[in-house]
C-alpha cells in the first residue's frame, strides 16, 4: 500500500462480470469520450475485485480503447484505488490535522494493538488492513475513520471498540 509506484500481477486474465460489464456499457454512453471512462472503469474494477491488479487495469485499456498508461496514470495518483489485495475489512483513518488535533493517533495506536498490523499491513487472517489516508472530507466531524468506503464520524476509542465488534 505505500508504494502505489508498484502493481500487482494476478497471473491471469481479468474481465468484468456481468453485472459490471452491464454497468460499463451503461456508463460509457454518459462520456462525451471513451477516455472519460477510465475513473468509473477502476471503481468498477475495485468493486468487483476489492483491488486493482496489473491485469485488470490493461482490461480497462482495452475496453476504453485507451493507452495502459493512461490507466496506470490515474489508479496511482488517486489514493481512493486499491493496488494492492485488502483485508475483508479494510480501516482507513484520516490523518490530516483536523482529525489528527481531535485523536487520530489514539485511535490508530488502539487499531495497531487491537487487531495486530501497522498501518499498510493486512492481517494474518485476512480480516482487516488498515491505512492511514489524506484528507476524507469531514474535517468538521473528525476524526473521521472509513471502513470499506462507509464514514464513521467523530470517532473516538470507545465507538471503535463498539465498531469493530460488528466487523469481527
């Protein structure tokens, strides 16, 4: 997760399903040009997948009509794309200063200890991954915690005992 330079290889082909492949055509009539479609293609990707795989982003080329690169482009500079394989749970904490002046680091310091990895590392089970991410957009309910895309606001020790407790 810290290097976003370095993809993944699955090994094996990818494409969408059926459902994502329905969506895909859906969508790409919404774009004044295919190119536009390279975003909604990786969420559609991370959805299926919970990740992005080397594999998968030379999918999307193709189906756009695109460049690989342009594709590499925008999965690595956008931190909301997974490159790599994440736990079933995967805990994201903001680490700005808003959320970092309100606890950040104590709920990060009970994360590590509770289920056992540092920050960019997946649990031994499979069951968690956790990564300190920029800025979520809820400075003013911060700290803010995201756990697999769903925003938990003002988030303290005792409402994340309570929410891991449900994810367990």
């Amino acid at each position: 997760m810290s290097d976003r330079s370095q993809l993944i290889s699955t090994g094996k082909p990818f494409q969408f399903d059926k459902e994502r492949d329905a969506e895909f055509e859906r969508l790409i009539k919404r774009y004044p040009t295919r190119e536009s479609m390279i975003l909604p293609a990786l969420w559609l990707i991370q959805e299926q997948e919970g990740w992005i795989s080397q594999e998968a982003m030379a999918y999307a080329a193709d189906r756009i009509g695109t460049f690989a690169s342009k594709v590499y482009e925008a999965a690595t500079f956008y931190t909301m794309y997974n490159l790599h394989p994440m736990g079933k749970n995967h805990i994201c904490v903001c680490r700005t200063l808003s959320c970092w002046l309100r606890g950040k680091q104590e709920i990060v310091d009970y994360l590590k200890n509770e289920i056992g990895i540092q920050p960019g590392q997946i649990s031994d089970d499979g069951k968690f991954s956790l990564e300190e991410v920029e800025c979520l957009g809820h400075c003013g309910s911060a700290p803010v915690v995201q756990v697999n895309g769903e925003f938990h606001e003002n988030m303290d020790v005792d409402k994340l005992k309570s929410l891991l407790a449900t994810l367990k």
